[in-house]
C-alpha cells in the first residue's frame, strides 16, 4: 500500500496582511490544439466542458 505524501511547509505561510500565501502552477507542452488538450484533460480528470 502506498504511503501518503507529506510536504514541508514553508516557513512563512501568512502574507503581512494575513492571509494564506497561494502558489501558482504552469505548465507547458507542445503538439496540441486546444481541442485536443481539452479531451485528453475530459478523460483523464473525468470533467466535462461547460
């Protein structure tokens, strides 16, 4: 069985105003049309498009 994954905290979590610090994510690729990056995402996330 797989051990669940634990991340260290960084060591400031609050902004100065307060709240929670956010991360962003980007990822890049090449070979897709958007088309086809929505249905790979569609099947593989299980969504749909809205």
């Amino acid at each position: 069985m797989k051990q669940p994954l634990f991340y260290k905290l960084p060591s400031v979590t609050r902004t100065c105003q307060g709240s929670l610090r956010q991360v962003g994510f980007e990822l890049e690729f090449t070979g897709l049309d958007l088309e086809q990056t929505t249905r790979v995402l569609e099947t593989v996330l299980g969504g749909t498009r809205s």
